[in-house]
C-alpha cells in the first residue's frame, strides 16, 4: 500500500498545504485568544536568524537600537489625522487597568510613530542632534479579522525604524537606501527571494506618509506578499509633534522623517516561496541548521563518526545539528528534517564506516549520492551556495514566468484571478482603473519604471503597476 502524503499537495490546496506544513514542520500553532500565535523553538529560530541578518546590516545603516512602550496614550494617535483614522479599525484599546478606569484610554502599540515622535521632540534640539536613526525590536497589537499564522496575525513581531533628518532629501535617501541596501539585500541575498522594489500609488501608502516603498515577493501559488515598507513622513507628525530643531542660521525648522519595517510575515513568505510537497526548504544562509548528521544505527563506531563528522563541519563554519535519536526509526526523522527544510543531511550507518563515505541527501535541488568522510568540510560550503543560488533562480524564474504585459483593466484582472501578476502602464490604469480592480479583490501592488527601477514619483513617464492578488 503507498505510503499517504505528509503534507497536502501544494496543486490540490495551498492554504490546506500551507497550514499542514506549519504543523508539522513544528513551527507555529494557534494562541489562545483569535489571531494569535505561538512560535515554536524551530519557527522562533528562522525568525533569530532573520533578526541576526538584518540587525546587522540595519546598524550598518547607522542606526541603534532602542525601546520604547508597549502602551500609547490615545491622545498621542490622534494628533495625526490621517494616522488615526489609518489604524482606527485595528486598534487594541485598554480602559481598564489595577481594577479602575484609566483616566485616560491607552492603545495596545500597532506602530510607534507617535510615541517616538513625543520623545525625539525632547531629544533634538540642534542640527547637530541631526540625523537621529532609531530601530526598535517589538511585538505590536493590529486588530485582525481574517488571520493566518505568520502572515497576518493579531499580534506578531517586527523591526521598525525611526529616523529624523534635517532635510526633504536626506529622509528621502535615507527611506531609499533602507530599502534597497537593507531589504533587498537582505530578502534577495538571504532569503532568497527575488522582490521587486516599486512604490505604493497614493491610496496604498502608510497613513501619514508622503510616499512608501515597499518589496513585493511572488508567492507559489502566484499572489503578492508585502516583505517590508520604507516610508517617507515628510513633515507630518514633526508638526503634530513639534519636533524641531535650531539650523546653522539660527531658524527654527520642523525635521524630516522616515519609518520603516518588516516582521514576522517575512517566515510565511519564506514558506510560500520555497516550500514543496515534501515540506520546507529553507535558503543556507538563512537556516539555522545548516546540515544534520544522522546516525542510522545505534552503534557506538558510527555514533563516534557522526560527532566526529559534527565537529568537522562545526570547525569548518557550518552551523550543524548531530541527530543520534536512534531510538526513533531512521526514516521518521529524515522525513521530519525534509519537513524542516534543512539544506544537507548527512546520513552515516555502519556500511559508510566501511567505504568511508557518507550518504549526502540534499534538500533544496533533491537527490543522494555518497561521499567521501573526510571531504565533507571541503564540499559542503559550496554545495550550499549553489543551493541558494538555485532557491533564488527558481524565485526569479516562477515571477518572471508567470507575470504577464497587458494593456486594459480587464486583461490585469484576467492575469491575476489566474494565478499570476499583470504590468500595466500606469497612464493606462490610474486611480479609477486601480478602484476598479480592487471590486474584484485585486490590488495593485506597487508602481516601477519600464527598466524595474522604482520610478521618483507616481505620474513619471513610462510608469508601470504591478497588480496582483494579495496576501
């Protein structure tokens, strides 16, 4: 009798697959209260390592951590109309506290423009305070009506970003090169995720901002997922906040400002992305686990060479997990490591004691051959960089695939109701064609220049949406 399929087939149910792979992959489940989630030591160890990787080129950006409260006055949100009226339906807000009435209600945070600005208003002074570049490592509370583990959730975690600058183009370069220095690089190079970078048109941006940048990532099963935001505040909440400075010329001017984030929707959009009938795949240089050496048999010579091999690779910078659980079946927990999506397993029985060799089963392009023991340290960083080179083809191949150039309004909705993104000249479509699009559940996604390019403005020649169904 053939064995019956882990997981649901992506082709047959994508939500069913998705949901399937993110329980038994051992990821997440569920939280108590509707829209929340608990994430298991394996999820919460891709989300250590995205932190890690863009922690890192964050404060190469120039900024520095910092925190600030989970519990915002309300008065602070509605200082900033369009922000408000932005977040209202999403909005966490507790009366209540130590058995009284609050004198005054206090929102669950849903992002901290507010109470960042209240304190950068103390904090500068002078131009010489200028730029002030802030992050911060959070949870955040958005009141959701349809969630899905990792991709919209009630509560989930991020960064976000908040800068000042003493000038339009300094916050204007600054919210670029966050975005293409910092995001990109990232989900490009680490992820492995081929994003398009484009512009939201006015009626998708941030409330409150001027302009937003984002990243779009095509999904397998053809929709859109947003990885991250950079948003240009221009002078908006410096006003409703009075946050200014004293210039060289002894004027007092109002600063200008960025904000900028991504979050924990960053793991739904590695799951979609590489994700295959047999579990995760998850890119090398993300993975927390590297490569897993299993001992088939529980017999002291192998369970010697496998931590003898696990010290090798460790020495060598790959980061490795011993498995000898020899008191689980061997296939039971190769199969939960595929689920897991670990780049290499390295499988050692007492008949590789007697070539010398090893069974080397790669994740990511499928496939096992034997090889040598002792060559494993020199092989394997590069069989790993080819695995990640191949998730990120494979992501480039799949967009560029299944995006089609159309030229009406009903030829997009076709394209995306398909399973796939449409191009569109922007002069073409416009703010009625995109209100026409949304009747039919689809958005358009961000706005790019012929070249791909994020064009400078939303009416520059040659300006083309992306749209797309949407996560």
């Amino acid at each position: 009798m053939a064995k019956a399929p882990v997981l649901t087939p992506r082709a047959a149910d994508f939500p069913r697959w998705y949901q399937d792979l993110i329980n038994k992959a051992e990821l997440a489940d569920n939280g108590p209260v509707r829209g929340t989630m608990v994430i298991r030591p394996y999820g919460y160890g891709l989300w250590e390592r995205m932190q890690q990787e863009l922690d890192a080129r964050i404060k190469e950006a120039g900024a520095a951590n910092a925190y600030f409260p989970l519990f915002i006055p309300q008065s602070y949100l509605t200082r900033e109309a369009e922000h408000v009226e932005g977040f209202a339906p999403e909005l966490a807000i507790v009366t209540h506290g130590g058995g009284k009435e609050l004198d005054e209600p206090v929102v669950v945070r849903p992002t901290s423009e507010t109470i960042v600005n209240e304190y950068f208003s103390k904090w500068v002074r002078s131009y010489r305070d200028l730029p002030l570049l802030i992050n911060q490592w959070a949870n955040v509370v958005r009141w959701e009506m349809r969630p899905r583990v990792f991709l919209r959730t009630t509560e989930f975690l991020w960064q976000e970003g908040h800068t000042a600058h003493a000038t339009y183009e300094d916050a204007r370069d600054y919210a670029a090169h966050i975005h293409r220095n910092v995001y990109a690089d990232f989900m490009v190079n680490v992820l492995g995720i081929d994003v398009v970078l484009g512009r939201k048109t006015a009626g998708e941006r941030f409330a409150g901002a001027i302009n937003t940048l984002t990243l779009e990532g095509m999904m397998g099963d053809g929709k859109a997922l947003q990885m991250g935001t950079s948003h240009e505040l221009g002078q908006n909440f410096a006003r409703a906040f009075h946050t200014e400075y004293l210039s060289k010329e002894g004027t007092q001017e109002l600063v200008w400002q960025t904000s900028w984030g991504s979050s924990t929707r960053m793991v739904g959009g590695l799951i979609m992305s590489h994700g295959d009938d047999n579990g995760l795949r998850v890119p090398p240089r993300l993975a927390p686990v590297q490569a897993v050496v299993l001992a088939i048999k529980d017999d002291e010579a192998v369970l010697a060479k496998v931590r003898e091999t696990g010290e090798r690779l460790r020495a060598a910078g790959i980061r490795v997990r011993l498995d000898d659980r020899t008191d689980t079946p061997f296939g039971r927990r190769a199969v939960d490591w595929e689920l897991k999506g670990v780049p290499v397993r390295i499988e050692i029985g007492p008949r590789d004691l007697e070539s010398g060799t090893a069974m080397l089963a790669r994740r990511i392009p499928g496939g096992k051959e034997p090889v040598a023991t002792d060559a494993l340290a020199a092989l394997l960083p590069g069989i790993l960089e080819e695995d990640q080179a191949l998730l990120l083809r494979q992501s480039r191949e799949l967009r560029e695939s299944r995006t089609a150039e159309v030229s009406t309004v009903e030829e997009a909705a076709e394209a995306a109701g398909g399973g796939g993104w449409a191009r569109i000249p922007w002069a073409t479509l416009g703010p009625r064609g995109e209100a026409a699009l949304a009747g039919r559940g689809v958005t358009v996604r961000c706005l790019i220049a012929e070249d791909g390019s994020v064009p400078e403005s939303d009416d520059a020649p040659g300006t083309v949406a992306l749209v797309a169904r949407a996560y």
